[in-house]
C-alpha cells in the first residue's frame, strides 16, 4: 500500500466497527476541547469567545475579505456575525473599510492589536499541534490530513481549498 501500512492493516481499515468508529468519534470530541482549551483561556480574559477566534483566524488568513465572503466560510448568520465584527471593530481589533468598487461592501483586516491577538491565538494551538504531530509521526500527518479532508462537505472542502491554495 502506498500510505506505509502493511497490507492487511491497510484492508482492516476499511471495516471498522462501530466500537472503532465511536472510539474515533470521542477522541475527536476530546481532541478538539484540548485544541480550544489554550485560545478559550486567552479570550475568556478578554470576553471574547470561539466565534470571535474564528473571525480573527479568517481575516488574519484573508486580509481584505468581504463580511460576505466570511459570512460564507464561517457558515454563521449575519446577525451573528454582524455581532461579533461590532465588537471587534469597536475594540480596535478589526478595521472595516468601504469597497473601492462596490460602496456596498466592507473589506476587513486586523489592526496591529488584532494581528497580535491572532499571533497568541494560533501560536497556542500551533504548539499544540507541532507536539502532537511530533508524537505521532509522519505517516500520521498526512493520514490525518487526509481524514479531515475527507469528513468535509462539498461548500467547506470549496473554502479549504481556496486558504490552502494561498499558503502553498
């Protein structure tokens, strides 16, 4: 097999049980509450939450974006959004700007204080993810990888693939 398993652990594999898949399904859940567990520390003292984190990640990682592009690759309510761009802006972390061609849209970006709060954020969880990648080993990353990939839907795969695109 091409992705460094001997053949019959490649095969096994492909039929897992249930037991194996709720196993998967848990060690996610926990993964993901020891991923959000170093950002909710540093936000929780600034009263910001997980969406906050969200919308700093994507603009950080799309200077200028649209509030509609990042309505679309966050998948929250306007109304939602609208919230939590307010207080952003307010705190000085984003700065909105009028659209040079279309007056109708805004374009974001971080402020020195919002890219600042982005660099603690992502260097918390990169920490964490550089330890755990180092523990597990090369051939796991890429299956990792591949397994993310593989569990997204058609319209997030899309937004994926556009912010790899950018970092390659």
């Amino acid at each position: 097999m091409s992705d460094g398993l001997p053949p019959q652990m490649g095969q096994s594999l492909l039929f897992l049980t249930d037991e194996q898949l709720r196993k998967g399904i848990e060690a996610m859940f926990f993964a993901y509450r020891g991923f959000t567990a170093d950002p909710d520390r540093i936000l929780m003292q600034k009263s910001y939450g997980r969406a906050h984190h969200r919308a700093i990640h994507f603009i950080h990682r799309s200077p200028g974006t649209t509030v509609n592009n990042l309505l679309s690759i966050l998948g929250v309510t306007k109304q939602s959004l609208n919230r939590v761009l307010r207080t952003l802006i307010e705190d000085g972390l984003v700065a909105s700007t009028v659209g040079q061609r279309d007056k109708r849209e805004r374009h974001l970006h971080l402020t020195d204080a919002g890219a600042a709060l982005e660099r603690e954020l992502s260097d918390a969880q990169r920490d964490r993810m550089r330890a755990a990648y180092r523990a597990a080993g090369p051939n796991a990353v890429a299956g990792f990888r591949q397994v993310l990939e593989a569990m997204m839907d058609e319209e997030t795969r899309h937004h994926y693939e556009a912010m790899k695109d950018r970092m390659e």
